[in-house]
C-alpha cells in the first residue's frame, strides 16, 4: 500500500468512525442470539461494556449471568493488549479503567483459549457483509484474536444495523468475524 492509498484508507475510516458514533442506537433486542443454536451451546461468552454510541447490550450482559453462563468482560492490560476476566455480579465485579471504560477488577479468573463452547462479541462502529468490523482504531481486537487464532471461538460483530453492510478499507491484519449482530437479526457473514 503506498502512502496516498494509506491516507486515503485512514480518511474513509475517520468518516465512517464519525458517522456511526453520531448516529442514535436502538437497544438490541437479545432475542436474536439467546434464541440462536450459538448462544445454546456457549458455555463462555467474552463481551464488553458497551459505550454511549455503541449498540447497548446491557441487558445481554444480565442474561448471560441469569443463565449462569460464564461472562468474560475486556480489561486493558497495556496500551496495545486486553484480556477477558470472569464478571459474576456487573456492579461488584466492575471498576472504571482505561479509556473510561468499566472494566472487571484485576483480580478476577481470566478466560482461556482451551476454554471451548465460546462465543466472543465484538463492538463495531461499522461491518461489511464478510465480517469485517471497523472499531476505534486501536486495534486490541484484531491483536487478540490474532493471538488466539488456532483456537479462534465463534466471533460475533455487534453494530447498528444502518451501519451493517458498509464498505471500508480492508488491512492485512484485519481479521473477518463470522457473525454480525444488530438491533433487526443476526446474520452469518459471507466469506
């Protein structure tokens, strides 16, 4: 990619980046993965704590818990990496941390690759229609699921669904989840 092409790409993620965060959300109906064969089989499920422009599933997040499903919440452990920590209780178990962000405590279990039956959810500002989700920039979810990649879960983009079938530039390093899930269905990407 010479550097032209480069600018051209980092300029048309800023925009949809900007678009997606000030566009108005709709909460997500949960009903579109609880009722899925995915969720079913899941004993683990890694997810995060949604931000004031990403897609709320908060209520997700109870019933993971309510189902006694072991919940992973995201906690930054250095400016380029995160790991999933075991989230029992989402007031007791959680703390701000980086990026204003509500974190688990450091003190919790954290999730495994070995741990099969996993289903991770992702934030995204944007996806296309083969996966591939546009987040904040940081990269920590490509970096993690690089690092896990030979015993990569079922991946899960969570964004709003205006914002489901966009066009962006595609990294190398960019990795295509198999789901992506919005406020109207939940749809298995297209490779």
């Amino acid at each position: 990619m010479n550097l032209l092409d480069s600018l051209y790409s980092m300029h048309s993620k800023e925009i949809l980046r900007k678009k997606s965060k000030a566009s108005i959300k709709d909460p997500l109906p949960i009903e579109h993965l609880i009722h899925s064969q995915l969720y079913h089989e899941a004993e683990y499920i890694l997810a995060y704590m949604p931000l004031s422009y990403e897609v709320d599933i908060s209520p997700l997040l109870e019933q993971v818990i309510t189902d006694q499903k072991k919940l992973y919440l995201p906690k930054v452990v250095t400016q380029t990496t995160m790991i999933f920590l075991a989230v029992n209780d989402l007031k007791k178990d959680l703390q701000l941390g980086s990026y204003g962000i509500k974190e688990p405590i450091a003190d919790l279990i954290p999730w495994r690759p070995s741990h099969k039956q996993s289903l991770i959810l992702a934030p995204a500002l944007a996806t296309t229609t083969s996966g591939y989700r546009l987040g904040h920039g940081g990269g920590f979810y490509d970096r993690f699921l690089s690092s896990i990649k030979n015993n990569l879960p079922v991946t899960i983009a969570v964004t709003d669904h205006s914002f489901s079938s966009c066009s962006f530039p595609i990294e190398s390093h960019d990795i295509p989840f198999s789901y992506i899930l919005t406020q109207k269905n939940l749809i298995h990407a297209t490779f």
